[in-house]
C-alpha cells in the first residue's frame, strides 16, 4: 500500500509472487474496500464493498483510491514558515539560507506605500553552548532572540552569533505575494451547483513556484466559498515527489461580487509564482500566470569625464565639470547628480537648479500660456455629450479556437474574435527519454536531452490538432479492457435475444 502524493489518494498493489497462483492458495485477483459510512465513502478514499473493482495480479495496474485530505488537527498550528531555502556554495564552502518572505521592519506611514506596520523578514541560525562530552551547556539560558539560540557558536553551518565578528544582520525589501485571478464565472456560484466527472469539470492543474499537481475534486454539491475551500486544502497539500519541496500558505478565495475565485501564494518576491487552470464554466481556462514582485532599488551613479572629474549641469544647460555654481546646494553625501542628458537637478528646497535657461519645447513650442479665468467646477451640471454607441456592446466567450498553427482565437458574443497568444512546442532529440510524471505531462531528463522551442507546422515540429485526445491521455489497458467487456456484454445479450427466440418458436410449433 502507498500514497500517490501528487493526486492525494491511496494505491495499492497485489504481488504476484506472495498472493498469485504460485503460493498454493490460487488467488488471480485483489480487491481493497472499506465499511460504508453513512455520510458516503470511507474518509480515506476507500471505496465500499461492492463498489471496489477487482485488479488482477498478472498485471501491473494499481487499485486507487478516491482523493482524500486529513480532516483531523494540524499539528502545528501557529509560526508557520513557507518557502524557506537553503543552499551550499561548494566554490566559497558556505551555507546560504532563504526566507520565503522579504521585507524591512517598516513603522506605518513612515514610508509611502506602508500604511499598516511591517514586520521584518530575518533567518536566525545558532546552537546552544555544549560541554566537553557534547551535551547542552545548563549554563548556557540564551534565548532565541536578536537573530541567536543560546551563546555558543555553530561551529557546524559556520553562522555567528550576532555580537560575534562575522555576523551579518538579516535584511530583505518590500515584497508583494504572486496573485492571480479567474475569469467571471459561467455559473453564478454564490448559489448551490453541482461538481461532476463529466469533461473532467472537477480537474485542476495548479503549479506553485515550481510545484505542478492534477487536483480532483469530489464530486457533490458546492458554493463559491466552499469551492475555494477545497481547492485551497488541497493546494497546499501539492508536494514536488522528486525534491521533496512542499506548498503550503497558498490562499484561494471567491469574491460573490466579480463572482470569481483569486489566489495568493504564502511567499513573496519574484520567485513566487502560481498558475490555475481549470473548467472555463469556473472562469479558471487560461487566467494569466502569477508572478510575485519586490521592489526594486535603484543608486544613482555619479557621471565623469574622461579625467575621471565628477560632471553637473550648469544653471545654463550646459555639462561642465565645475561645481562652483553649486556650492550653496552641496552638502555631505549629496551632490546635484548628472546622469544623463535632460535630466533636471533640484536643490534641497525642491528648487529647480538646472538648466533653467535655454529650455526649448517640442513643435517648436517656445511658450505656453493657460487661461483660467473662465474655469470653474460648477460650470454646469453633468449631461451625456454622446449618445451613439461607439464601441462593442459586452460579451461573454462564446468558443475557443486552436488552428494547425497553434493560434488561440476567442469568439464572443458581441461579435468580437481577439487572439489570445500563440501555443509553442518543444522538441526532444530523443522523445523515449522523457519522463511522465502524470497523464500528459512529462519533464525532461539527461535521455531526452534539452528542449528546443519553436512554432507548430515549422520544420522539426508538428501541427496541432484541436478537439483531439492525445495517446498520452489514453490508459490503452484500461480501454481494452472495457472494449472486452463491451465485448462479452454484446455477445450475453445476443445470446439472450436467441434463446428467446428458440423458446417462442417451440412454443410455436407445440401449439401447432
């Protein structure tokens, strides 16, 4: 018995050699089921005797359960930590650590753009004093506080106590979540519907910073709100089976008035990312990628000559290297900077210093005069100065369409067709290297070597078909099995429909 972490559920598989034939016991199948509860299926995903299919053990399928999340008490609830990264930098031997979030402690309103108080964003690595036989030094009553845990030095990862030479506080900048928002939904969701399998309506495809996961949601009766509910519980219990790297912190929320849902990654920065796809009826076909922001710092590099003389703007528009005409604005540390050509300089007082003369104007425009005498805001009351209708009426998608090319076109109901974007492709020098890690989805390895971008029908790549399944979605097992069950269904029924008539032409001919 394992658990596919990517889809949430249990899988289990029979061993041939242990339950098979071979053992004496003559078992060809398994089959795993659990007692019906009465609010449905066991909490584990476990279908109900008489509900579970039987898998045989000469082949490799696995039985699988539904999707399933733990329902039960977080084992930590509060002091969470999210995206946290450590890397060793084998050229200068040390350790770099990585909060998931950045960020000053900034007062409120004490910079624009911070209206409520910030924390900052520190990492504190330390160990405690330890005796000479390697245990906890009981003298040693640090607490983790100011970026240390305990007095002793980590003489393991190399970081110092702060106090210690070496140390280097931690820091970061303002930083802003990756966020992305749906569609408005086909469906009004601040009322009751209904999730199917039908057109695989309760699949979704989430990538966060990296992360990638086919979410399926139960089927049953849901709102806006409890939608976002499950999609949230099971975002954040996406984890990469390759690097071991977890989400979690990711919000999902629906707005009852754009009637739409948005996401909100637990980190921030530009490494953060996230990415939803899902049934265009929930408004998630092809939303926009999330990226995370951090703002971005910018030092003003004095400008020199070639004698390496700093250079300014005199007052009369011209570059020279004498500052004297500025000698009333300097001060320590600040000098009015040239950069680049036409920038303007300001003294302390916001003062314009240069150039204030031999100032021209685009056009040939060499003055320009504004007449406000006659302007008021009570001019006149507010009237409509056109009455025709000079744009599109609004619409909603009507159809999506993808041609051999890979261009996406929508179609609306006002008439409108845009292009959306075009799909690339990617091409493999050997395609058999790849390796799939879900239904239609495979990651490149050293086999399959790099991919190599380009456009459908160019040379090396081919066309795309829309409406298409591709094989790769297609369990040709499974397929097979049902065309064999089709099969046997056709040929019982046929034999039926025989034997009545055998039966009512005896009946027939007794009377007869």
């Amino acid at each position: 018995m394992g658990y596919d972490e990517t889809n949430q559920r249990l899988t289990f598989d029979g061993v041939n050699g242990q339950l098979g034939k071979g053992t004496g016991v003559g078992f060809d199948a398994f089959t795993a089921y659990s007692i019906k509860l009465d609010s449905g299926d066991n909490g584990l995903g476990i279908p109900a005797l008489g509900e579970s299919p039987q898998v045989s053990l000469e082949s490799d399928d696995l039985l699988l359960g539904e999707a399933f999340l733990a329902d039960g008490p977080e084992v930590r609830v509060v002091n969470k930590r999210y995206g946290m990264e450590v890397e060793f930098d084998t050229v200068a031997n040390v350790f770099n650590i990585s909060s998931g979030t950045t960020g000053e402690a900034i007062a409120a309103n004490s910079v624009v753009g911070v209206n409520a108080a910030q924390s900052s964003s520190t990492v504190a690595v330390g160990r405690y004093n330890l005796t000479e036989t390697g245990g906890v030094d009981q003298t040693d009553t640090a607490e983790y506080d100011f970026n240390k845990i305990g007095n002793g030095l980590n003489q393991i990862m190399g970081y110092p106590r702060e106090g210690v030479e070496g140390y280097t506080q931690p820091s970061g900048l303002i930083s802003q979540p990756a966020t992305t928002s749906g569609y408005e939904a086909l469906l009004d969701m601040s009322d009751a519907f209904t999730i199917t399998e039908l057109a695989g309506e309760n699949i979704f495809n989430v990538v966060v910073n990296g992360i990638s996961a086919s979410i399926a949601i139960p089927e049953g009766n849901y709102k806006g709100d409890t939608l976002a509910q499950a999609l949230e519980s099971r975002i954040n219990a996406m984890k990469n089976p390759i690097s071991g790297s977890s989400v979690g912190g990711v919000s999902v929320a629906y707005d009852s008035v754009s009637n739409n849902l948005s996401f909100t990654t637990a980190t921030t920065g530009e490494g953060s990312t996230i990415a939803v796809n899902g049934a265009l009826k929930f408004g998630l076909s092809d939303i926009p990628l999330g990226f995370g922001t951090t703002t971005v710092v910018r030092t003003p590099v004095q400008a020199t000559d070639e004698l390496g003389r700093p250079l300014f703007i005199a007052p009369n528009g011209e570059i020279t290297p004498n500052s004297q005409a500025f000698a009333d604005n300097m001060v320590e540390d600040f000098y009015p900077l040239y950069l680049d050509e036409g920038e303007l300089t300001f003294d302390l007082d916001g003062k314009l210093v240069s150039p204030i003369t031999n100032v021209t104007y685009s056009s040939n425009l060499t003055q320009l005069t504004l007449d406000f005498t006659d302007a008021t805001q009570f001019d006149q009351v507010f009237s409509a100065s056109a009455l025709e209708q000079d744009g599109y009426s609004a619409g909603r998608l009507t159809n999506l369409e993808i041609d051999s090319y890979g261009n996406v076109r929508a179609g609306y109901s006002n008439g409108q067709n845009v292009s959306l974007g075009k799909i690339m492709l990617a091409s493999f020098v050997s395609e058999s290297g790849l390796k799939q890690i879900g239904n239609s989805t495979f990651i490149a390895t050293d086999a399959s070597g790099d991919p190599e971008l380009g456009e459908a029908s160019e040379d090396g790549f081919g066309q795309i078909l829309s409406g298409s399944l591709e094989r790769s979605n297609v369990d040709i097992t499974e397929e097979l099995v049902n065309l064999i069950t089709s099969q046997r269904n056709y040929q019982a029924a046929a034999k039926a429909i025989e034997t009545s008539t055998s039966m009512t032409q005896t009946i027939i001919n007794i009377r007869s």
